[in-house]
C-alpha cells in the first residue's frame, strides 16, 4: 500500500487533517490540483471554536497578530465590528461567549499559517495532483491522479475528500448530496464603477441588495439563482446583475477581480462510505452568511483526525471512526438550517422588511443576542456521550483553562495527545496515550478534573465536590483510547 491515509485537497480543512494526521503519528499524502496555493479571499475570519483549537497547537501567537488587522478592515467595511445574521450587524460576540474569542484572519494568510504547522510536522503537499478516480476494496482504496508527468495509481487505507465543494472524492464514491438550490447568486467585484451617482445607496432593494463603496461592487440577486459556474465572472454579468437588482445602467472598468457563490445548502448523505471520509464544504455547503463554514470544516478536521490515526494504527473500534459521522454530521445540518433562514430574511419584498425590523428589534434584547451568538459560534453544542456523563460542561469543547495559576491548557494540548487533568492523575491507569497531570485547581471554578479528547471535546468532567473516580471516568477512557491500555 502506498500510504495509509491520503487526503484530497490542501486548502485549510485538508492542511489541519494532515496536520493533526501527522501529530498523532499518521503520515498522510497530501494531494492538491493546484499547482501553487492560491490568493483568492474567502473567509475573512475563524469561529471561536476553531481559533481555540488552532491555539491549543501553538499558533495563538499568529492568530493574534492577524486578528489586529482583521478588526481593523471589519471596523472600515461595516461601520462595526459585531458579527451579523443575515446581514444585521448586531451580534456581540463577546457578551454570547465570555472569555472566548474567535480569530479574524483572511482565508490565504490562514492557509499559510496551516502550511506551515504541516510542514513543521514533516509533511509536504504533492501540489499538481488532480484526483480523477477512485475505487474502493476490502483492504484497500485506489485512486487515480493526473499529474503533468501523467497520470498515476495510488493505493491507500483512507481516502479523505478534503476537495471541496465540488468535491471529486464524494462523487467518485457514490455519496449522495441532497438539500436546497439557490434562492440567490452573490456577485463581489473589484473594479471601478462608471455611473455611480445612479445608483440608489446601499442596500435592500426591490429586486435584492446593492453594496458599493470605492472600487468595490456587490449584488444579492434572487433574480438569477443559476448561474453558469463554470464561466468565470466578468464585468458584463455583475452590471447585469446591477441592472436587476438596482434598475440602474452602469459600467465597469479596471474589474480586477471578483466573486461569485450562491446560498444553495447541502449536504453529504454521511461523513464515511467504507474506507472513504468526507470533510469540510466536501461535506457541506452553504451561504457564507454568519461566517461559518471554515469553522464548520476546521472542526470536522479536528475530531476527524485522531481517531482515524487511531483505526490506522490499528485495534481502535470500528465505532470510534463512526462516531466521526454521528458527531459531526448534526453539526452541519444545524449549520445549513441556521444559513437557510439568513437566506430568507435577505429576500426582497415589504414582507421581508418588515420581518427583518422585527428580526433587528429582537436583536437588542441581549438573550435573543446571546442565542444568536451562539448559534453561530457552535459554542453551545454538545455532542451526546455513549456513557452517563453527568457534568454539564461533558460533550462540549473545553474553554481555554489555567492550571494552578500557571500553565495554559494551550501550551500542554500542543503534543495533540488527550489529557487527563486531575487531582489524582498519577493513580488512574489512562494507557499509554492519554497524558495524566495531577492538578492542584482550574482556572474554570465548575471544574475539579477533565478528560479532554485531542480535539478539545471534554470526554468526562468532575464538578467540585463530584466524586473523582467514578465508573463513568473508566467508561470514557475505554471508550475513547482503548487501544492504549
Ligand atoms: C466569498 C466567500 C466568503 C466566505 N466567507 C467565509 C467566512 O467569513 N467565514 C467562514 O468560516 N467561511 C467562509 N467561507 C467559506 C470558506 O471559504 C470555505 O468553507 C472553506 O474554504 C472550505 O475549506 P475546504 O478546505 O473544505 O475547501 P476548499 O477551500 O475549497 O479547498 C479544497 C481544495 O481541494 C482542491 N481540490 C479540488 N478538487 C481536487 C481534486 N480532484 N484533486 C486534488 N485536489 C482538489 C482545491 O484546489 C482546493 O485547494 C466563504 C466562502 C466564500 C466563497
């Protein structure tokens, strides 16, 4: 066999995988189609999730430092820097989740960040490889790649489609992609416009939204929901579009560069056929209203990677890798439910105005702020644990901790291994691959002791005053890390 993993796709999703692949002692093939990594600016920002997670592996420094920028841009583009639903700017992040903070950095400079990390962890992304087949048996998967050499045969024990949205590896492997079409088509141009003073100021209007600033153009076009998405886009569609949604002739010159998506939601029918996985908008899309789907995807990356370093190392359950899909999928059907409503309250119309007032006015009630919040940041989520778990925080990603006063869960959750924080760590027998520190106290005053996953989900938790050892402790170690004891 010619690697034990291979993921498909080296953009952030596929560069954290191999990286977490590679930190729990996996060597990965990386493959990418693109013959160098691309500039083109997507996400502009990661969820607290997400940044919490990248901390916990020493690139906190890097997020910080980019973040400053990234608050400064949001604060010059939108007049705020809250987080919106459905485009109004009203959510304070900082009041849903106290102390926890996401990351505002552009998708090309994350990207560098990942491709970084992974090469620091000795692995290098096979740019220039496009998959074109792939066929799966008992032992064993088989994919084909075109290359400029030509092409080639690889055989893995795991295939993951980090590729995309149009993802090959999905198709390839007979994964159904059910869910809704566009109600919209999203165009973003930079370029001059010629004739701006006859167009309406920014905004809702009777045929979508406008935006437009210096040297900047944008439509929300419910007009034109089928776009031909193999074309790329040029000035003559986007002044189309313009005259759709604004009723207004312009022209654009010196068009650089531009966008275009749409809010259509689906979603793969599951994570995992066989020996095949899925993750990120491979298994997923939807509108990047809110800001979601790298978080969404970066997530799937995390709790994808360790246990399917555990399968292949062999003797891990069959029911850890599946658990990979009965976590992970949920999670995304909340997140296409949540863009879908987004999508309805951009829809044209005095219906919709009049709803999205209301929408607005609840907005200012902070508990209605705070559930939107968190909505977004997935921060509330739990994902339900195959053993009593009584602690209210079991199944939730773990906020960031110190332990007595000195030491970051940040500086010893870097190694990627799980770790028992306890007052008793040395007398529990956690195997060998589950990190036990014996702790005094935790930053956190409703945590006495944790058992944390390497993807920062809490497996077990004790409150003060809990009884420290009880079965469901044992309960979590043996359903988690098995292998190791
Ligand atoms: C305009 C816009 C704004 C966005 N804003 C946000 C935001 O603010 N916040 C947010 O969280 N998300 C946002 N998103 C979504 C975010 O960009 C995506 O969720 C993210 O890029 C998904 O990462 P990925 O690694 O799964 O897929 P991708 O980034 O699409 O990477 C897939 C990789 O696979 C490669 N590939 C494809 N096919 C093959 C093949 N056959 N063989 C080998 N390689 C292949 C591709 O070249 C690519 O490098 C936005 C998206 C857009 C379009």
């Amino acid at each position: 066999m010619d690697a034990d993993v291979v993921v498909v796709g080296a953009g952030p999703v596929g560069l954290l995988l191999a990286a977490e692949l590679a930190l729990a002692g996996v060597r990965p093939t990386v493959l990418e189609r693109l013959a160098a990594p691309t500039e083109q600016p997507k996400a502009r920002g990661i969820g607290v999730l997400a940044a919490e997670a990248l901390r916990r592996r020493g690139l906190g420094a890097d997020l910080d430092r980019e973040h400053e920028h990234g608050l400064r841009a949001l604060a010059r583009d939108h007049g705020t820097t809250r987080t919106h639903f459905a485009w109004i700017h009203k959510i304070d992040q900082d009041a849903a989740d106290p102390g926890r903070h996401g990351a505002l950095i552009g998708q090309p400079a994350l990207e560098r960040l990942l491709r970084d990390h992974l090469r620091g962890l000795g692995v290098r992304v096979r740019h220039g490889h496009t998959v074109t087949g792939l066929r799966q048996g008992p032992d064993e998967a088989t994919l084909t790649v075109e290359t400029s050499t030509g092409e080639q045969r690889l055989t893995a024990g795991y295939v993951v489609g980090c590729d995309g949205g149009h993802s090959a590896v999905r198709r390839l492997a007979g994964f159904g992609f059910p869910g809704t079409p566009p109600l919209m088509t999203v165009r973003y141009a930079h370029a001059e416009v010629r004739g701006r003073d006859l167009l309406p100021p920014p905004g809702r209007l009777p045929g979508g939204t406008l935006f437009h600033d210096d040297g900047m153009i944008a439509t929300f076009d419910f007009a034109d929901t089928a776009p031909d998405r193999s074309a790329p886009l040029t000035a003559e569609e986007v002044r189309d579009s313009v005259r759709r949604v604004a009723g207004a002739d312009v022209s654009l010159t010196a068009f650089r560069d531009g966008l275009r998506f749409t809010d259509q939601a689906r979603q793969a029918d599951a994570y995992r056929r066989g020996r095949v996985l899925l993750a990120g908008d491979a298994a997923h899309v939807h509108s990047p209203n809110g800001g979601q789907g790298l978080n969404l995807g970066l997530m799937d990356a995390m709790n994808l990677g360790w246990k399917l370093a555990a399968a292949v190392r062999g003797g891990a359950s069959g029911a850890l890798l599946d658990s990979y899909d009965a976590e992970r999928h949920p999670v995304g059907a909340a997140v296409l439910h949540n863009t879908r409503a987004q999508s309805a309250l951009l829809a044209p119309g005095p219906h919709v105005d009049a709803l999205r007032d209301i929408v607005s006015d609840l907005m200012d009630l902070p508990e209605v702020n705070r559930h939107l919040g968190r909505l977004l940041s997935g921060v509330g989520h739990h994902y339900p644990l195959p053993y009593p778990a009584a602690h209210p925080a079991a199944g939730a990603h773990c906020p960031p901790l110190t332990i007595d006063d000195t030491v970051s869960l940040d500086r010893l959750a870097v190694t990627g291994r799980p770790l028992l924080l306890h007052p008793r760590a040395k007398r529990i027998d956690t195997g060998d691959r589950v990190e036990a520190v014996p702790i005094g106290k935790l930053s956190d005053d409703r945590l006495a002791a944790v058992l944390l996953r390497p993807d920062g989900v809490i497996a077990w938790a004790a409150a003060p005053g809990d009884d420290l050892e009880p079965a469901a402790l044992r309960q979590a170690l043996d359903t988690w890390f098995a292998r190791s004891r």
